[in-house]
C-alpha cells in the first residue's frame, strides 16, 4: 500500500511540476519515475543509459502519456531536443544505435535486439497497425532495411525502412555547409526534433554539443502524422546491440507540445564516463621540463617585450608639463585608440600633419588625433603654454582641443571627433552628398560666431592663423565648427600681438602680412572673407585650371559685382536653389572682409551684425575700392614687392594675389 501511495505521489510531483505536455530533465535521478525496460538504467551519476553489452535492448519512457491530437483529430505541434552518445567499448567496432520513438504504448512485446532496435519483431514490422514514428540514430548500414550506408539518421513509419534518410551530418553556420559527423565517436551530440501540425512537416537537426544550433535541419520533410500517431501516446528512447558491446546514454532530454521545449542546460549535464584505461602520466620525463623550457622562453620574451614597449611608448615628459595634469595624454593610450596610426583610421592629411580617428579605452569618447612635428626651437614650453589654454575654449562652434602628447619631436593633438567630417569633402569631392544653401548659410554664421567669440568675448584675444574649408568640421547635427588650432596664438585684450612669423594658407592671407609678418583680427577677418567666397561659389580662392581672369576667386567675384552681375557668382551646383537676398549679402561681405586696406574690413560683431540683419551691409563703391587698393599699395608694402598700382578694381585683387605669391616663394 505504502509503495503504491509513494508511486502516486511520485506521478502527481511530475506533472504539477512539469505539466502533462512540457517537461525538462538536466540529467536523470532515480526518483524521476521514468518507465525503464531491459537493460536500461539511471546510473549514480544522471545519466539514462539505454545499454552497456552485448545483445541487448534498451527502452526509456516518459511515464505519463501525452495528447498528441486536437478534438478534430489533427495532430498537434511538438518540439523535443535531448544529448545523446553511443560509446562503443572497442574502436571501429559498431553495433546498432539508438531512436527516438512516439509509441501508443511504452511496452513491447516480442520485440528483439540487433537490428529491430528493441521495438520491433520479424512478425509485426511494417504493420500500419503499430502506430509508431522513431527517428534512427543507426550506426550499421543493415541492406534488408535499405540503410544507406552505416552512419545515418532517418525518420521511420511503423517500419526500419525509413521514408527519408541522411548521412549523419550537421549545418556548419560558419561555413555554410553540411559537415559529416560520427555517430560512434563517444562524443555527446544534440538533437533537435520538432513538428508543426499546421503544415505537416517534420525537422531533424543534429550537432556536437558544443556548438549551437544549427541553422539548418538535417532532414526536413512533409509527413502526416495524424493517421500514423495516435491520440494518447508515449514518447522515449529505444537502442539495441549486437554482438558489439556497446553503451548507449542519454544526457538530457526537453519536450514541449505547441510551443519550444526548454535549451538544456548544457555546461551541467552529466559526465560520460572514460573508455579505456586511465593513461600512465609522463608530466614528469616530458610534461615537466617542456613547462620549464617554455616558462622560461616565456619570461625571457615578457622581458624583452617588455623593454621594446617602453622604448617604443617613450615620451617627453619635463617637470613643467606635470601642471597640465589631465590635458596631458599618454602616447599609449593614444597608440591603442587610434590602432596603431593605421591607415584605416586616416582621416585626411594637412600641410600640418596627419589626423587620425581613436577611441580612447577608458572612456569610449570618440577623439581626432593629429601628429604634427614640433621644433624645440620655437619655444615649446611657450606654444604647450598656449595649446593648454586653447582647451579651456567652450564655444558650440569650435572644436573643443581636449589635450596633446609629447613624444620625440613629435606633438599630438587631440581633438573632439567630428563625424561628418570637413567642410571641403562636402563642398569640393563628394557631389552626392552636396550641402544645400540652408546648410552653408547656416555654416557660416556658426564659424562668424566662433571667430566671433575668439576676438572679443574669451578672456584673451585668440588669432586663428588659418581659417579655410578644410578647417571647418561638421558634427553630428551638420553645425560648423572651427577648428585646428595648431596656429592660432593668444594675447591680452588692449595690447598688440607679438607674432611676427607669417603663416596660414595661399589665398587666405591678407596683403599687410608681407610687410609687417604681423597676424592681427583683421588679418582673421580676411581669411573669414575668402573663406565665406568659396562656400557660396563652390570652389577654391585659387584655381590655376581656370581661364586667367578666374583663377583668383576674390579677382573674379569682384569682376561679376563691378559688372552688376554678383550672383553669377554662384556655386552652379545650387541650381539656382538659394535665397537670392542671402547669397547677395554673402558675396558682398565676402569682398568687404577681403578689403585690400585692413583699417576698411568690419569686425566680427559687425559681421555678425550683418549675418543676423541687425545692421544693413554698407554699399560698396567701386571707385572707392580702387582708391583703397592704391592705398594699400602705398602702406602696406606693394612698391617693395617691384608691383605697378592697379587702375582697377580687378587688378587690385590680382594686387593682392601677387602678394600671396611673394609670400608663398619667400616669404615663409
């Protein structure tokens, strides 16, 4: 009585804890109440072994039976997927295997070993009345069954002759192809079993446990088993020997009636147990001093890996430089962020050094990285001085410098990264992503704002030194900011700048600059000039491959405004698409800014004044600027450079280009 009241109990903890339709075992326990028959076993450890000799057969079942139809008599979805192995006790020595099988009862009679796997006889085999689907893990090719060869999977009907069939093989996701796979080779593998009643078909899937699953099945096929299972049936395992000793296991098995069975939990499965005997140590005649020779091969090579690191991640660190304290960046760090400087990680190449795209490993922050060389002549302790100054800038429209790193002769700067890169790639050599005027205007007063900011409203005076396109960076919302501050040098409000050494880009420098050499505002304002000229014609301030009386952007714009024809001027790519008011303004302030006579350029607030239609462009005067460029001829050095006066408003331009082209021959 007590047994039977034990064995109720048992039943009902399974099924509440389960449910009728959707179990899991992690391994096995003795407790499980799983129906065993013949040889199999639950073994110490968890696993259910189905055989472990000679002339054999093993049945495992789930104790409970399952519904396997709906009140309409259709069948229902499924879906299975156990870890199984088949250990023969001798190498290349085979026997039969094992099969899945859905069965109206969990108990066979008169069914035999070997080949009928331990669920079939001579007698009963093909009969439609058995009502029995197996899926056959067989491991012996057996001619009277017409097995294809002797490692193979195939689903059966109420018979060993299966209806379809295929070597044993899994789906290689990396590959893309089937790769053939031993049944016999004591390894656990994962099968995957699951029918959708909907459609009537029917998936098998195998791998090696420690791969996932495959993205293809082995079989797939279309098979009704509403006329071949019936309403209440069994599902199990079922493995036969023969004269081979063989050991067949299961290692963990999951079922599901319409819906996915649960993933194993795969890393605490049960141990397979070891074949053969345990091999005879040699760690200490060879395992030993093989570790002895490598640990020192490997300690001498950490040493000299070691030092060639230190060498190589060398850099220049002087007492002074401590103050900067978190501005300072370590070249490792800048080495690993940016890969190495690959080229891959290139994002252009200046006059002035390379600039390189990083990551910066602790933070995650995007940066730009420019190398550039530095010569200890020019004062390096002063320009640090300056760089480090230059990052306590916080404008929307500049390029925050988040620090630099000296090493050798060589410094780096690192910047805030810009994702849709420079001004000029949009402008000049990418017409499929052409910036609409909306966008340029827009551009432009965000750098007249900047500019803006660097001469009158930080703590000191900032000279830029080389605004053009290139220098233009566009962020994630297409706002430009100006940046490479590699150039730009500081003073105090109310006194004179101190440069004296002319830099900057051909086309952009003001005519003063070759007699004094003196960067000012106003020489800025210049640049900005220029610079607002190529934005709204599309093009360079020079362009040799142009006729002669176009080759100079500022000579030709000047040439269409004398003319009364301004707006020819620009940028042909716009089609037309601008507002004709703010081209009008752009393209005369444009000439302003790049007066001849430095005394006649507006300030940055006036220029913004402009931009924003607060003050109205003062009219420019033809006479009065061929009058100016006289002027500047006479101030400004034009007789040292061996030039003639120019009698008109062109040739003052073309004045002025001379000048640039002294410069760019001696001056520098």
């Amino acid at each position: 009585m007590f047994s039977k009241l034990l064995m109720l109990f048992l039943l009902m903890r399974i099924a509440a804890s389960e449910g009728d339709d959707d179990f899991i075992y992690n391994g096995f326990h003795r407790s499980d109440n799983m129906s065993l028959d013949s040889a199999a076993e639950i073994t110490s450890n968890g696993l259910l072994q189905l055989t472990n000799s000679a002339h054999q057969k093993g049945l495992a079942f789930y104790p409970i039976p399952l519904h396997f139809k709906t009140s309409r008599g259709e069948s229902q979805s499924f879906s299975t997927n156990f870890v199984f192995a088949i250990m023969p006790t001798y190498p290349n020595v085979t026997s039969y295997g094992a099969a899945f099988v859905i069965s109206p009862s969990k108990d066979f009679p008169g069914a035999q070993p070997s080949e009928y796997m331990g669920i079939f006889n001579p007698k009963n085999i093909s009969n439609p009345s058995n009502h029995i689907a197996a899926i056959e893990f067989d491991t012996v090719g057996d001619p009277q069954f017409h097995d294809i060869d002797g490692n193979h999977v195939g689903v059966d009907i109420n018979d060993l002759v299966s209806i379809r069939s295929a070597p044993a093989a899994y789906y290689s996701n990396i590959s893309g192809r089937f790769k053939n796979i031993s049944l016999t080779s004591g390894e656990p593998m994962h099968v995957w079993v699951e029918y959708n009643g909907a459609q009537n078909q029917l998936n098998v899937t195998l791998s090696p446990i420690k791969l996932p699953k495959p993205d293809r099945p082995l079989l797939s096929l279309m098979v009704n088993l509403s006329s071949i299972v019936l309403d209440d049936a069994y599902i199990g395992f079922s493995s036969s020997t023969r004269a081979a000793s063989v050991s067949h296991y299961i290692l963990g098995w999951s079922f599901k009636m319409n819906g996915q069975a649960q993933a194993l939990d795969l890393l605490h499965l049960p141990k397979l147990p070891r074949i053969g005997p345990k091999k005879k140590s040699e760690f200490l005649t060879i395992g030993l001093p093989i570790i002895v020779l490598i640990s020192t091969l490997a300690i001498i090579s950490a040493v000299g890996l070691i030092i060639r690191r230190k060498i190589k991640f060398a850099e220049v660190l002087e007492d002074w430089e401590r103050e900067y304290g978190t501005h300072r960046f370590s070249y490792k760090d800048l080495f690993m962020a940016t890969k190495g400087f690959t080229d891959r990680e290139l994002l252009g190449v200046g006059g002035f050094g390379r600039v390189y795209r990083g990551v910066l490993l602790t933070s995650k922050i995007e940066v730009a990285v420019k190398r550039v060389s530095h010569d200890s002549r020019q004062g390096i302790r002063e320009f640090i001085s300056e760089i480090m100054s230059l990052g306590h800038l916080r404008h929307r429209n500049l390029v925050q410098l988040l620090g630099y790193c000296r090493r050798k002769k060589e410094l780096l700067l690192v910047y805030d990264y810009m994702p849709n890169g420079s001004l000029d790639k949009l402008l000049f050599d990418n017409p499929n992503s052409m910036l609409g005027w909306s966008g340029r205007f827009r551009v432009i007063k965000g750098v007249a704002s900047g500019l803006l900011y660097l001469h009158e409203e930080w703590e000191q005076v900032v000279l830029h030194r080389d605004i053009k396109a290139s220098n233009v960076l566009l962020d994630s919302e297409m706002n430009g900011r100006l940046g490479d501050f590699g150039l730009a040098r500081l003073y105090d409000h109310g006194t004179d700048p101190q440069t004296t050494r002319m830099v900057g880009t051909f086309g952009y420098l003001a005519p003063e600059l070759t007699r004094t050499g003196k960067a000012t505002t106003s020489t800025d304002v210049f640049a900005f000039g220029a610079f607002m000229l190529e934005v709204a014609c599309g093009r360079g301030p020079i362009d040799s491959s142009l006729p002669g009386d176009e080759e100079i952007l500022v000579e030709w714009v000047a040439g269409c405004w004398r003319r009364g024809t301004i707006l020819a001027a620009a940028d042909p790519k716009l089609v037309l698409d601008y507002a004709v008011e703010e081209m009008d303004l752009v393209l005369k302030l444009g000439l302003l800014c790049s007066h001849p006579l430095s005394a006649e350029r507006p300030s940055m607030r006036q220029v913004m004044q402009f931009l924003d239609g607060d003050a109205p462009l003062p009219d420019l005067s033809s006479d009065d600027l061929g009058a100016a460029i006289l002027e500047v001829g006479h101030y400004e050095g034009f007789d040292d450079l061996h030039l003639s006066y120019p009698s008109s408003l062109e040739q003052g331009f073309a004045s002025t280009r001379s000048i640039q082209e002294s410069v760019l021959s001696g001056g520098r």
